[in-house]
C-alpha cells in the first residue's frame, strides 16, 4: 500500500495505482476526456494534468502512478488555464452542431466545456478537415468524422476489449484519423459506439432521437443469452429507441450484438394481441371467454378420459423465475401432472449432472468474475460469437494477468488468434484429447488425494499421447504443452458452451472435462471455476423452478405425443420446431388432439396450434432471471402491454377458474417470497441487488472416469455436422423472417460452412448451393469455404432461424435426454 495527499486528503491506496486511479477511489474530482477505466490509459487529451512537488511541470494523473509521500493538486489557476488550452485545441476541428448531435446532454465535451467555464474560442482553422471515411465497418454504426477529437477509445476498445482489430489510427499530427483496417474483422457488437465520450460514433438502430430529459431508462435483465448483462433500455413515447450499458454487472458496460443492437423485436407491430382459435381449418381471433372455455373443456376432457399423464407442457428458457414457478406449480395442482420439461435441458442438463456426481451439487459457488484473475484458462466453444462478454473477460486475463490460454473446438474462432495453444477436433473427439491431458497431469503428480483417483488414473492409461494423435489427427505436442500450462498455472478456468455435450456421449464428455478441472484445482477455493456458458437468458433458472419433478422430459413427451399417449400439449413461449428433433416434432403436434401455443407472434409451431394465446415480451414484465453463475437479477418492466394481455398468473389463474377451480395468483414479489420458501438455494437472494442464490454445503471433489470414446461412424454420411446459432431468441425473427431491424441487417443469413479441401473434393464453391443430409431429413443452404475449421467437419449456420437445422436432428443421449445437436452424420449433394 502507498500513503499520499491529494488536494490536503491523506489517502492510502494499493501499489500501482496512478494518481487518477487513486483521486477516483476517494471521491476526489479529475477531468477525462481520452480515459477510460477499462483501457489502457494514453494521456494523450491533457485534460487530467495535476501537479505533482518536485516535478517541474504538470503530469498527467492516468499515466503516472503514486509514491510513498507523494503530494498532490488537482486544482490551480495554471492548471485551469492549461485544461482550457488543451480543450481549445480539441475543439478546433470539433462543429458547434450540438443542437443536432445525437449525443446532446450527455457529451462529455460538452460536459468539459461548462466544467471548465469555456466561454470563447481562440483558435481557428483556415480549413477544417475531416477525421476518417464516413462509411464504417457496421451498416448500423454511423460515423462523424468531423465529431472525432482522436481520442483513440474506439480503437483501443477494438483492440484491448474485443480483440478485433477492425480500426486503426491512420497517419500523424493533425492528418490523424480513425481508419478502417479490415471491415472482415470487425464483430459487430458496438463496443467502440459505446465507448465513444462524443458524438464521432453513433447506433443508428432506431430512427427515433431522444434527449436524456425526455426519455425514461430503465434498467433490465438482457433476454438474449445466460449471461445476464445488465441493459438500460431507453424509452421514448411507448418503445425502445435504445440500449445502453451500465458500468455494474457482469459486462462492467459492455454489450454483444444481440445486446447492444437487438431490441428492435420489442417494438415490433406485428404481435399477437388477442387469442387465436382455429376454426373451419383457420385461426381466427376471438374473445378471452371464449378462448378460455376452450382450453379448460378440452384439458377437462382429456384428464376424464385419459388421466393427468396425457397432459404435457413445455417451456422456454427466457420465461423469467416467477413464470417457470407458476406454471410449474399449475401444471402440479390444477392439471395434476408433472410432465413439464423445457429446451432448457439441451443447454444445461448434463453439467448439472456431471457436477452433482463430481462436486456434490449441481453448481458451483464461482463467479465468472474469477477468470479475470486466472493465470491460465481452457475454453471450449465459439464465445466470440454466442457469449462475447464472456470472451472479453478471457482477454482481460491474457492483458492484465498474462494469462495462457487453451482454446478447443471444430473450427478455429477468433479467440483462438490469442491461444498458446489450439487443439481443433472432430466432434466425438472430446475424449480423446480430454483425457490424453488427464493423462499427463496424472503423470506429473496431479490429483492423488481425490477420491476416485485410481479409477481415474486407469481409465486414461490408454490416452498416450501417440495414440490420441494416432485416433484423433491432433498433434502430440500441442496436448503435451496444453498439460505443461495446465500443471504450472496457480489459478486455473475453465469455460465451455452446451457444444461439448450436445451429442450422444455429451454427459461423458463433460465428466472428462471436469475431471480436467479437479486435476488443477479450478473447482475448489481459489480456483477459477468450471463455468457453462449458454445461448439462453434464463436457462438456470427455469431448470430450478420446474425439472425434478419425476415426470417426462421434452423429448420424451414429444414421444408419447407421437404414440398417442400424451394428448394435450401445452407450449408456453417455446419455438418446438425450431428447438427439438424436426421429424419427431411434427409427428407429435400432428398428432395431438389439443395444442396450445402461447407466444407474441406467430411461430411455424403456433400456426399449427388448435389454440393460440398472446404472451408480453421482455421488456413488459416483472420478475427475474438466475444467469449461467447463478446471479439472481431483475427483470423489470419497461413498456405497457397492448390492452387486453394478461400476465402469466392471471392467466393461469382465468384457467383453473374455467376448468372449475380455484388456483391464486400472485405479484411477481409474493411469486419470488414463495421460491425463497420452497426452492432452498433461494432462500436468501434478493434479485433487485443481483445477488447470488446457493448453499452452505461444502463442495467434495470424486473423479467420475468417463465411460467410451469409441462412436461409430453413419455409413453413407461421411461428414460430421455441427448446428451452431440454435439456440438464439426466436422472436428476433423464424423461417427468412428477420423481425428484428438492428439484427436484421448484420447477422449474417445461414450458410454451412465447410473446409477448402472437402469443398475442392465435393467440386464446391464458396456461396454455392448445397443439399446438406442426415438420416432424419435434409436442408438447403449456401456454403461458406475457408480453411478455419477441421477437415471432415461441417458447421450449419442457422442465422436467425433462416433454415430448419433441426430438419436434421434425431439422435437423444439416453441418458440425459439431450438430442445431438453437435455431431449430425451428414452427406453433402450439390445442388
């Protein structure tokens, strides 16, 4: 710790800070323009000079760090005056178009100006030039040039957040300016907007303007993926015109493109806002008693017919808490039935498991927050494109800790440019490579007092470092220096995305991995975590509030629909044809006697409902979200519903009161004081603070040796496909249907993408079409060729649902219920 006065104020502070760092820790004031506490500080603005005894001149506080004794000033008439000529330089070239510019009221500029009472201008130019091409590398990012004061956030951001390296700074002097570099890198996710102090970059999203005193933000949960990134969603005149990014929170400000750019489905007119009936072969509207009657006869009817297990529900995994709660608790004691699953356990289920055998409970008491201090981390899976915040924590370990970093997947992703090491498989692969490491951490001493030891240590005999390479392609000696990382490193993480089990072995695949994680500590105090990362918002917590009630799973009830033993199917806010097994999909709906759907626009599965309900988006409910750490946050309402839609417990509610029973609706606060009751990990998490729910129990450490790795291959189907982007909001937009604006423009449509060297054998060129063919159905699509990802591998592209991937799906893991989304035996036709 160094102890140093700062304006007459004795602070003590840790070592290494700068004089900015440390003003800021104790409420003291600095002016910043160019700072960012996320970046890497240049000083190039000459706004948060300070004097410092015993230096000549002034310094500048974010570059210049602290010492023992050191006495500061933030305030004097020399230092005003030199902030005021930095300020006049700045903006030589800077328009007095205020009244215009989007970032009007909340410029930091602008801000500085009446901070340091700039009241004239005396520098002037004979000719103004402009800053950079007005064309930007994202079609919703529009750029200023003659805005910019150069103060390098953006591409700093570019290149220390996301690790993109899409701009640049071009030339020197005053012929400076902010240059595309390569349009191909940028990601797309509006980090350098966000951290733009001025109006040089701006989200064009929305056409609709606001100032910040005529609008209202409000602040949220993101409904997209499981990480939970806080959202401020900016409202003006009944709609989202906006997005920002609180600095609290996971993403400390940071947003993906789904985040930032994708809230455009919230406003979007064409919804359903009143019950659909079918009738005559049509859906038609009609009124609430009507609909309601319906469904409570027809749920009657079969529960006197066929009993309560001929019932089934399904949910999403973007209800909030209290929604899953309700309809849980419904399902029980109105229908009496617990055959009640959701897609949710295609993206969690087999972690849980694999982690109550290994650890005792199915989750662990880390936050993701631990990675930013790990010193070395292996990450399976794309986090760039489906969890980019995630991703961005990766990269502030490698900046900050020099941490190593281990990347594993298919295809090479972008965060595998920052990797010591990158081990590409072939789908079905895990194992081999897992346990090959497992392995050589046994031999190196790793893991002796684990129970399970033994078991372990012969169960990976076999994996020598020869024959994986033999079995897998996979160099020796990328495996062999992945182990030596492994066992030097002192604080250890682990992220991977559902990929790694969402296929026939998949609840082996993540024993393997775990017992990675308990060779090197990563799951014990002080360890980095063994962290899932998924694509949906509320994942967590809708498998808390509704699985283990000992009734059937998704598939399973779409089974017995199939066979006429489920027959009344009810879908809350679940897309099923575009999540679960295609062909076994459609036999079941087909074959139902009663579907209910309910959901804000017409999905391919409501159009086939005898019954369609509307349902409130995101932005118009109260409730909560468990993110993928276990992190309770709120989900808080922003816009009013159209007239006329109920909330889910009224709902509920109006239906047991139809079938003839009474059943009570509650607030969503009364909803979450019941969950703290009867769901113990919550008994002491309140969700407006973000707090984290979890147990007392301490956590055992048992290998659990993975069973098989020897999976036979499809004659006929001689590539192994991957579906990526599944998963992903369908209210953005279904079946070429884009209906959300921002997203619409930059996700790119579905394309398989597939390797240089098959694509020369199969005579295919990049952006031909192809028939892709599995042995449960086919697809069309455009290809994508390149060298990035692994010989024999293909990988489908969903884009926003624009085609069937799950036309493709058939094969379930026995023993997790899970369908094989990422490894589909394929052939490839040219069409």
């Amino acid at each position: 710790m160094v102890t140093l006065k700062i304006d007459g104020k004795e602070i003590t502070v840790p070592e290494g800070s700068t004089i900015l760092e440390a003003a800021r820790a104790n409420g003291i004031h600095i002016p910043t323009l160019c700072y960012h506490p996320r970046l890497a500080p240049i000083g190039s603005c000459r706004i948060c000079l300070v004097e410092v005894e015993g230096l000549e001149g002034p310094v500048a506080s974010c570059t210049t760090y602290v010492q023992e004794g050191m006495v500061v000033r933030t305030q004097s008439e020399e230092l005003l005056r030199l902030r005021q000529e930095a300020l006049k330089l700045i903006l030589i070239n800077h328009p007095l178009d205020c009244p215009q510019c989007d970032m009007a009221g909340e410029c930091q500029l602008q801000n500085l100006v009446f901070e340091l009472g700039l009241d004239k201008q005396d520098y002037s130019l004979r000719e103004a030039k402009e800053r950079g091409p007005k064309d930007f590398t994202n079609p919703l990012i529009r750029y200023w040039p003659s805005r910019c004061v150069l103060c390098l956030r953006c591409v700093r951001a570019d290149h220390e957040i996301v690790g993109a390296g899409a701009i640049e700074l071009e030339g020197n002097g005053y012929e400076a300016r902010i240059a595309v570099k390569d349009e191909d890198l940028c990601i797309l996710c509006g980090e350098c907007v966000r951290v733009c102090p001025v109006g040089a970059l701006t989200e064009r999203t929305s056409p609709v303007r606001a100032r910040p005193w005529q609008r209202e933000e409000i602040t949220t949960t993101c409904p997209h993926c499981s990480l939970g990134c806080q959202l401020r969603l900016k409202v003006f005149e009944g709609k989202v015109i906006g997005v920002g990014g609180p600095e609290e929170g996971l993403g400390k400000g940071s947003l993906c493109q789904r985040g930032f750019f994708g809230f455009d489905f919230l406003n979007h007119p064409e919804r359903i806002r009143k019950p659909l009936l079918r009738k005559d072969g049509s859906l038609v509207e009609v009124e609430w008693p009507e609909a309601l009657a319906v469904i409570a006869a027809n749920v009657n009817r079969i529960l006197l017919d066929d009993g309560p297990q001929a019932v089934g529900g399904i949910l999403s995994a973007r209800l909030t808490n209290e929604e899953a709660y309700l309809i849980g608790r419904f399902m029980r004691e109105v229908v009496g039935t617990s055959n009640l699953d959701s897609s949710a356990r295609f993206n969690l289920e087999p972690y849980r498991g694999a982690l109550q055998g290994g650890v005792g409970r199915p989750y662990l008491p880390i936050s993701l927050e631990e990675v930013r201090s790990c010193d070395c981390l292996v990450v399976v899976g794309d986090l760039d494109r489906d969890n980019l915040i995630a991703a961005n924590l990766v990269r502030e370990a490698l900046t900050k800790k020099g941490a190593r970093l281990i990347v594993a997947y298919p295809r090479r992703v972008h965060l595998a440019e920052e990797a010591e090491c990158f081990i590409g498989f072939r789908p079905g692969d895990e194992l081999f490579w897992i346990n090959g490491i497992a392995r050589a951490l046994i031999e190196k001493g790793k893991g002796k007092d684990i129970e399970g030891f033994e078991e372990l240590k012969k169960a990976v005999e076999r994996y020598s470092p020869d024959f994986v390479e033999g079995r897998t392609g996979i160099p020796k000696g990328i495996m062999e220096e992945a182990a030596q990382y492994l066992a030097e490193a002192e604080r250890v993480g682990f992220i991977f995305t559902p990929f790694l089990f969402q296929q026939p072995q998949g609840v082996q695949n993540v024993k393997g991995l775990l017992n990675l994680a308990l060779l090197v500590g990563a799951t014990s105090e002080g360890g980095g975590g063994f962290h899932l990362v998924g694509p949906q918002s509320n994942v967590v917590g809708v498998t808390e509030m509704t699985l283990g009630d000992g009734g059937l799973s998704g598939v399973e009830i779409l089974e017995a629909a199939a066979e006429g033993r489920v027959k009344v199917l009810l879908l809350w806010g679940e897309e099923l044809l575009s999540t679960f097994p295609g062909s076994l999909a459609e036999k079941a709906l087909s074959a139902l006697d009663f579907l209910v759907v309910q959901d804000v626009y017409l999905t391919p599965s409501a159009k086939k409902a005898h019954l369609v309900l509307p349902a409130l988006t995101p932005a118009e409910k109260e409730g909560s979200y468990t993110n993928c750490e276990g992190r309770v946050q709120a989900v808080r309402k922003a816009l009013e519903p159209p007239e006329g839609l109920m909330e889910t417990g009224v709902l509920l509610r109006e239906i047991a009161s139809y079938m003839g029973k009474e059943w009570e609706a509650r607030s969503s606060k009364e909803v979450f004081s019941e969950i703290k009751g009867k769901v113990a990990p919550y008994a002491q998490v309140d969700p407006s603070e973000g707090g984290f729910r979890g147990s007392d129990e301490p956590l055992k450490a048992v290998f659990q040796p993975p069973e098989g790795t020897d999976l036979q291959e499809e004659k006929g189907y001689p590539y192994i496909l991957m579906i990526e982007g599944l998963f992903h909001n369908h209210l953005l937009g279904l079946g070429g249907e884009r209906r959300d604006k921002g997203l619409g423009a930059i996700v790119p449509g579905a394309y398989l993408e597939m390797n240089e060297e098959d694509a020369k054998e199969l005579a295919v060129e990049n952006g031909d079409k192809v028939k892709v063919i599995s042995p449960w159905g086919e697809v069309v699509v455009e290809t994508k060729v390149g060298r990035d990802i692994r010989k024999g591998v293909l990988s489908l592209f969903t884009g926003l649902y624009d085609v069937d991937g799950c036309a493709l799906v058939g094969e379930v893991d026995p023993s997790s219920k899970v369908p094989s989304f990422a490894k589909i035996p394929v052939r490839v036709e040219r069409q």
